[in-house]
C-alpha cells in the first residue's frame, strides 16, 4: 500500500469520516481500515492522524499493540501456533518450529509467494485441545509435528483456495 493511490486515500477519509461523531473512533477506524487492506502501515496511520487530530504515536502505539492488526500485509493464509501455557507444554514450541522449518520464515513474517503468515499467539482460549493452530479461523486440534507437513500441503495443493 506505500505510495497510496487517490482511491486508497479517499477510502481511508471515508472510513474516517464514518466515525467523526465518536468519542473514541481510533479502533473503529483501524478495524476497518484493517479488514478493507489488510495491514495499517504508517503512510496510513498519518492520514488517520491527520483527520482524528490522534497523534501518531498513539495510533502506533495501537496498531502494535494489538495482535489483530498489522504494519506489513498478510498472506493469504494466516497460522496462528497458540504458545499459551496448555499448548507450550504440550508441544506447540515444536509445531511452530516445524512450521517455520518448512515454510522458511519466523513467526510474524509472510512468505515471499504471499501464501503464509506465520503468527506465534498467546492463548486462544482452546487449552482442552492443545495444542492447538488455527488457519484463517479454522482450529486445528492436538497439532503434532507430524502433522504439519501434510496441513501445509493441503494449503499448497489446493492452490490458494481452501
């Protein structure tokens, strides 16, 4: 999104100017600025701290802060490893690792294809079923290492549209 288009711009006013009645607009905008594109990157922050009178420090301090929402744009298909305490201790270090292994890149980072986002989560709430991965929603439960090479193929296989 460096370098945003007119279009992009007036998107991102409109999506703004929704909110100009609230109080507290800020999460509002970012959630939408966030579904309509994916990341937030600090070209938008400035213009939503231009039109909020927020200052950039707060909306970055914001954007980073929350895990839902993102400075660089996401792949198609987004694991999240749950890292909470349930998960760790039953290997959910491992299955990240394995993840990481295959797909070349560290948690928080995308693949150079855009087809995986690798996020290391703290708990998501599913320590009945540690440990656990989700995939765009899609919980995958008592994750084994063992296993990830066949999750990442079904992904691959279906060529970007499961």
């Amino acid at each position: 999104m460096s370098h945003l288009s007119e279009a992009a711009v007036a998107k991102i006013n409109e999506i703004c100017d929704r909110y100009v009645e609230e109080k507290t607009p800020l999460m509002m905008i970012l959630s939408d600025i966030q579904k309509e594109y994916g990341y937030i990157p600090l070209e938008v922050q400035e213009i939503v701290s231009s039109r909020t009178g927020i200052s950039v420090a707060e909306i970055y301090g914001v954007v980073t802060f929350y895990s839902f929402f993102s400075l660089m744009p996401k792949g198609k298909y987004v694991i999240g490893c749950c890292l909470g305490t349930a998960c760790y201790v039953k290997g959910a270090q491992q299955v990240i690792d394995k993840f990481s292994e295959i797909l070349g890149i560290k948690p928080g980072e995308t693949t150079a294809d855009g087809l995986f986002t690798l996020d290391a989560l703290r708990c998501i709430g599913a320590c009945g079923i540690a440990p656990a991965v989700s995939i765009n929603g899609k919980v995958y439960p008592k994750m084994t290492v063992d296993s990830v090479p066949k999750v990442i193929a079904e992904y691959k296989a279906a060529g970007g549209e499961l």
